[in-house]
C-alpha cells in the first residue's frame, strides 16, 4: 500500500526481568532460608539480606545484585554449617540458593532478549527443571559421599561439594 507506513519501532518492549522465572527464584531463595534459619542466626541474617539483594536485582535488572544477594546467603549458609546445621537441612538451603541464582539470572536474560510480556513459560520451565534436576543430582551425591566417607566429617564438607556443584553450574553457564 502506497504511503501507508507502518510503525514498528513505536513498540518498544518492556526489558524487565521475566516473571515467571523471577518468582521461582525468590520461593527458591525463600525455601532455602527457611530450611535452616531455626538452626543457624547466621543463615536469618544472611537469608533475609539476600532476600532483599535478589529481589532488588530481579526489580532492576541487576545480575550483579542477584549474584551478591546468593552469596551472601550461601556466606551466611557456611557460617551456619560451622555451627552446626544438620545435613539435609544445609543441602537443601545450598542447592535452594543455587537453584535462585541461576533462575534470577535466567529471568533477567529472558527478559533482555525478549521482554517481560513475551509468552515465555516454554523456556523457563524447562531451564528451572534442568537445573532442579542438577542440584538435586549433586545434593544427593554429596550426602551420599557424606556418609559413606569416614565419621566425623564436618558439615562444613558438605558446603565444600556444594560449592563445588555451584562453579559447575557457573562455568555450564558460559
């Protein structure tokens, strides 16, 4: 049609962070604090703060946010499991807290690409379950190696192969 144009640049997406993912990563982070914050002061402080990192970072768009927020739960985490935290307990906030990292930067990436209004549960889903399934697969063999290794290990190795899960995923993310 002669001199009608259409304009397509006028729609600009809204880039914010997708819900979906976004939301999984906060009841992930909210779980693993809950898991071991009646054993630890450490793991509420540290929880609570993370909790507000993460969930500014996935407001703004912020990695860096989202990243700082998980360490600090994963800090406040290891100063818990110096004092004390019952295995099952630490593997679940550990795995918890690596499960909302990696889903509050997957919400943040989902949402540069293709924006917040994007029907996009076919690709979060899928992700968030992989990674479900990874932690749990890790979790399992560092209890496993737990108790079958030698008594009297400190929970704080347990944190060591979990830590050790987590630059696994960190470097599967490059």
């Amino acid at each position: 049609m002669v001199g009608v144009t259409a304009d397509i640049d006028a729609v600009d997406p809204d880039h914010r962070p997708a819900v979906l993912t976004g939301g999984l990563s906060i009841v992930a982070l909210l779980l693993g604090v809950v898991s071991s914050a009646l054993y630890s002061p450490f793991v509420l402080a540290g929880g609570t703060a993370a909790l507000l990192a993460v969930g500014a970072g996935l407001w703004t768009g912020s990695r860096r946010a989202v990243t700082i927020g998980c360490g600090v739960a994963l800090a406040g985490l290891l100063a818990g499991g110096i004092q004390g935290i019952p295995p099952i307990s630490m593997l679940a906030s550990v795995t918890a807290t690596v499960l909302a990292w990696d889903a509050g930067h997957h919400a943040i990436g989902i949402g540069d690409q293709l924006g917040r209004e994007a029907a996009t549960a076919r690709a979060e889903l899928p992700h968030v379950g992989g990674t479900v399934l990874v932690g749990l697969v890790a979790a399992v063999g560092s209890y496993v190696v737990f108790i079958a290794g030698p008594s009297g290990q400190p929970v704080a190795a347990v944190i060591a192969m979990l830590f050790g899960a987590l630059l696994l995923l960190a470097a599967l993310q490059r």
